[in-house]
C-alpha cells in the first residue's frame, strides 16, 4: 500500500507552518503565538477563553499549552484573570499590545487561507475540509 497521503498531508503542514513562522517572526512572535492570538481576538467577544479551549482549538497537550501561554504572559501579549466563581479557571484575556497585531495577523491568516484554496481550487474545498476532519478526528487520541 501507497503511504502517499500521510506524507503529504505532513509535508503540507510543514509548509503552512514554515510560512506562519516566516511571517510570525517579522512581528517577533512565534507561529504558536499569532495563532493564538488569532484564536483569542475572534472568539473573545462571544465567550470566555481558558486554557482548555486553546488546548482543544489547536489539538495540544497541556503542558505544551501552559509554556506557551505562560511565555505569551511574560511577553506582555496576554494575561490570565481568575473566574470569580472559580478560583482555579483563569480567563485568557489579550492584552493591547496582542490586539494592536490581531488584525495584521488576522490577515495574513485570511490571505494564507485564499492561497491554499487558490491551490487546491474552490470547488474542492468543502470534499478537502471534510475528508482531513474525519482523518483528524479517526487519527486523535
């Protein structure tokens, strides 16, 4: 058996994630960081964000989620506020600096996703988004 699309959907995201951190360090972040910051920046006036919710949006691990968010505090990009109602959840709030770069990375996401549609053609797109959903979701632990 052809193992040809293991490697390829590996070598796509090599390169989407070579491109995020191209452009993420013209802003001295990381791709990690744009990331979540894009995440947080759309999803912050709907509802609260924790550190779970981060976890589950990008299928990370908890540590690697706490180092990435703690690096993200010491850098003046976020903070975390305690819940009142639960002392131990914390709410992933952005901090101005963070929002003064949500919408140059807003668009650098927007344009990244019109480039890969480009590619793979419009009428594809809704069979492409489906066919990775069920691999990710066969393939997660």
């Amino acid at each position: 058996m052809d193992r040809l699309f293991g490697i390829l959907i590996k070598k796509a995201n090599n390169a989407v994630n070579r491109d995020a951190e191209k452009y993420a360090q013209t802003l001295g972040l990381t791709s990690v960081q744009i990331s979540i910051i894009d995440y947080v920046s759309h999803e912050e006036n709907n509802q609260d964000i924790f550190q779970k919710d981060v976890e589950k949006e990008f299928n990370i691990r908890r540590a690697t989620a706490t180092s990435s968010l703690k690096l993200m505090e010491d850098r003046d990009l976020l903070v975390r506020v305690p819940v009142k109602s639960d002392a131990r959840l914390k709410r992933i709030i952005l901090t101005p600096k963070a929002h003064s770069l949500a919408k140059q990375i807003d668009d650098y996401f927007n344009e990244t996703e019109r480039r890969i549609i480009n590619v793979m053609g419009s009428e594809n797109k809704d069979i492409v988004r489906t066919a990775l959903q069920h691999c990710i979701k066969e393939l997660s632990d």
